[in-house]
C-alpha cells in the first residue's frame, strides 16, 4: 500500500560492485558532459537496469516496461511517481542504472601510482520530490542487487534525498572517540542547503558526487571520501553549492608517510571538513566477511521507486587531486600560482574534478622549464582553466566579440561570447578576468594599456557577457578593440 507521502523522493545511492553487471550497462565513460545517458522508453526492458533492494524473487523479476516519462519543456524524464509504474507501491525497493566501462567491465577506482589522489565524478540531472520520512539507513547498509539476499554483502556508497522542509540531507558516518563498531554512527544529516534554493521552482538539478580516492601504496587499501555538489540545472551559468561543506572530515596528512586520511577529530570543524566516509567503506572496517577489493568499482545510480524523476547521467573520470609532495617535487608552470594553500582544495584542482583532468599530464620535475611530461600543451591546458572549460572540447580557446554598439557620448557597448563549452559567467567568478584594450589604430592596439573589466559590471545572458565601455579621456575616438581573458589574482596562500 503507498502510503500519503513520497517517503523515498529520487533517492541516489551509488552501490558497489559484488553483483554480476546488468547485461550492456547504459552509463559507460564515453557518456560525458556533451553526450549524457539519456533514457528512453525502451531501455528498462532491455538492458541496464535492474531492480535493487528485492523483497522476493516476483519483484525481483519485475518488468520495468510500464515506467512513463513525463515531458519538462522541451525534454522528458523517467518519472518515478505514477501509481501505474510497476515499483510504484513498493517504498523500500530502487530502481537502478547500471555503471561500467566500455568493455561492461567495472569501473575501478583506485590508482597505479602511489601518493597520489584520483578523483572520479557521476553526474545526474535529476528532480526530487519531499519526503516526510528519511530513506531506511538499515535498508541502505544492506541494499543487495538481487533476490535472495544470501550472505553476500553489498552496501551503497551513499545516499541523497529532501526532506519535508525542503532541505537536502545526505548519509552520513560519523566515528566516535574509540572506532570500534558499535561506536560508528550511521546517520542522515540534513545540511544548510535548501532544493529551492538550488532550483526556485523545484525541478530539476545537476548532482555531482565527487570522490576521492588516495593510496600509500600500490597494494595499500585504498582511503576514499566523497562530497556531494548541486545546481540548477534550468541555467548552465548557476555556481555549484557543495551540500557536505563543513558537515564532514577533512583529509589529513601522516608527516612520517606522506599519505593523506580522514582526520576523524575533525567533525564539523571549519573549512575543509567536506568530506564524508561511504557507507561500505565503514562496514568494510569491521566485517572481515565483506570482499572489500569490490568496494573499488563504480557499479550502479540508483532511485527511489516511487517519487522523483530522472533526465541524464554522465560520468568524469580519473581525474587527479595533487598532493603536498607532489606540489614540492613538479613544476605546474601557469598553474603554479593557484596552487598554493590547501592543494586538496583551490580553483585548479576543483576545475581538474569538474572536467576528469589528469593534472600530472601538466607537471615537470621541479628545475625543469621543459614541456609537460608526456608533451600535453600546458599554455592550452591552463586557459582552459581560465575558461572553466574542459580542455579536451576541439574548439579553439578564443573569445568572440558578438556585438559594438557605440553611443553618442563616445562610450561603447560591447558584447563578448566563449568558446563553445565555455559559460562567461563561471570563467569570470573563478580564475579569470576580462581584459578590454581600446586604440585609434590596428597599430595601436599592440602598445595601448588595457583596462579590467570587474564582473560586477558585467551583464551576462547564457554564454556571453555585455559591458559598457566609457568614451576616452580626450574624447578621441577609439574603434579598435581587443578583449582578453587573464589571470584574476590567486588567493592568497594560507
């Protein structure tokens, strides 16, 4: 019987991999930012979804063809809150999508090189509906792929939902002061941001789930975090809000080793306390039972079968966070002067996660002003960064003025696009800044001093950006323009 609420609103678990892979998994790493997953119709009777949480093997078996989608706009999604949709009753059971890399083989998670980071990013536009009721944390920690449960253990990493008031609330382990098992809390906490906030009207959003993961040693298991991030997903230009920000850990570095882990002291401690433990991580501590080598791979995205609804998914993958050590030892060239302070937490860095970058492919050993190791072009790499834009998008790296309206006091309106993949308005909150040079001559253009144009005198619409420039000083006519992107100033170090 459905009860009068959505008790399980587009729930998210992502669970790891000790189940067999559904035949043809949909989301693979060729499904990136400009080439998502999108469902259709006829994929849950085919391939790559399957039914988790099963009560029995009838539910277990269910045809998933009956699910509807519902038209937003000028897209649809697969709508999980019609009570003719075959889960539809059923509030403790998730509907899931498979994950796994180009061959179905799963996606791992862990590192060759040792002292190093990894970052790998699963995006889901999604929409939630309010829940009165938080998601079962017993059902999360025991969620299994498949009927009958047996004695196979398979968690999922982590899990989202909103509650009655509108919050978003995300799982969350918390260690007490004697890290035994019975002093770990599983819990849901509600943290400091509101759907209406991210999405004003409630639809959809892009959801972002970061993880991290760090290993000592080729062999050594590894140490893996995770926080979660939102937008809106109806303005391509809206900042990301991290949900977990200071609710969690914050990584920390062993002096004599030279690895990074949880600093467990650290709960709700100020900036950098980000990062939260997954679920299985957790468990895996204590249940010697629990084949923990699986707990590597991304495996499946799973929701509630019964309210919420879901667009696209795509994935970024073995990005790379630099450590201490790393900034010590190589040479970043552009890069360096954003890199100072916390390496786990500066512009670069979380550009490199957005996009899946590999920022060792931009380091030289230190004394070394030679190209990047393997030949990657550091100059194209680094205004990308200023872009905010994936660097490995085949467009040339070049704004494009779109617009010269001059006025009759000699001032002039000028209206500038980025490259494709490029939103202005992210660029410019971030690492860059917009740099105007106005001249009499062609000539002129080369020696003429520019002039900042600060963002807040900026109007932006999509992926362009508009500004008034004043007449000249002398009034003499200036009809020759040059607009560039730079550098803003990095932070300072702390």
């Amino acid at each position: 019987m459905r009860t009068s609420h959505v008790s399980l609103p587009a729930f998210l678990a992502l669970a790891c991999a000790l189940c067999a892979l559904p035949a043809r998994a949909q989301l693979t790493p060729e499904n990136k930012a400009d080439n998502p997953y999108v469902p259709q119709a006829g994929d849950l009777a085919t391939q790559g979804w399957s039914v988790l949480n099963a009560a029995d093997k009838e539910t277990q078996d269910t045809d998933l063809s009956g699910y509807t989608f519902t038209a937003d706009g000028t897209e649809s999604y697969l709508d999980f809150s019609g009570d003719a949709n075959p889960l539809g009753g059923l509030e403790t059971v998730y509907l899931a999508l498979g994950i796994a890399d180009t061959d179905d083989s799963p996606i791992e998670m862990t590192r060759d090189d040792t002292n190093a980071f990894r970052t790998d990013n699963v995006y889901a536009k999604v929409r939630f509906e309010r829940s009165a009721d938080a998601p079962s944390m017993d059902d999360l920690r025991t969620m299994y792929p498949s009927y009958p449960h047996g004695n196979t253990t398979v968690a999922p990493k982590l899990g989202l939902y909103v509650d009655a008031d509108g919050y978003f609330c995300v799982s969350r382990i918390r260690a007490g002061e004697t890290a035994t098992q019975e002093d770990i809390v599983f819990e849901f906490c509600t943290t400091k941001v509101r759907y209406a906030d991210v999405s004003p009207s409630e639809g959809a959003v892009v959801v972002r789930i970061e993880f991290q993961t760090f290993a000592a040693t080729t062999t050594a298991p590894s140490v893996r975090g995770f926080r979660i991030w939102v937008r809106n997903a109806a303005d391509d230009a809206a900042p990301e809000t991290c949900l977990t920000a200071g609710l969690g850990y914050r990584w920390t570095q062993d002096d004599e080793t030279k690895g990074y882990t949880f600093d467990f002291s650290s709960l709700e401690q100020g900036d950098g306390c980000d990062w939260f433990y997954a679920i299985d991580s957790a468990q895996a501590m204590f249940d010697q039972n629990m084949n923990s080598t699986a707990l590597e791979a991304l495996n499946q995205l799973a929701f509630s079968a019964t309210g919420g609804g879901f667009y696209s998914a795509w994935l970024a993958l073995n990005g790379s966070t630099l450590t201490q050590e790393t900034l010590e030892n190589y040479d970043f060239g552009e890069f360096n002067a954003f890199l100072q302070g916390n390496p786990m937490d500066n512009l670069v860095t979380d550009w490199a996660s957005r996009y899946g970058v590999d920022l060792m492919q931009y380091a030289t050993p230190t004394g070394r002003r030679l190209m990047a190791a393997d030949g990657a072009d550091r100059t194209h790499g680094f205004n990308a960064f200023l872009l905010d834009m994936d660097p490995k998008a085949q467009v040339e790296q070049r704004l494009q003025v779109t617009g010269i309206v001059p006025a009759a006091d000699g001032s002039v309106t000028l209206t500038v696009r980025g490259p494709e993949g490029c939103v202005l308005k992210n660029a410019l909150n971030s690492a860059g800044i917009l740099h105007v040079t106005r001249a009499e001559t062609l000539e002129g253009l080369a020696t003429a001093a520019s002039t900042v144009v600060p963002v807040d005198k900026l109007a932006f619409d999509g992926g362009s950006a508009t500004m008034v420039l004043p007449p000249a000083d002398d009034g003499a006519p200036l009809p020759f323009i040059k607009v560039t992107l730079q550098p803003n100033e990095p932070p300072a170090a702390e």
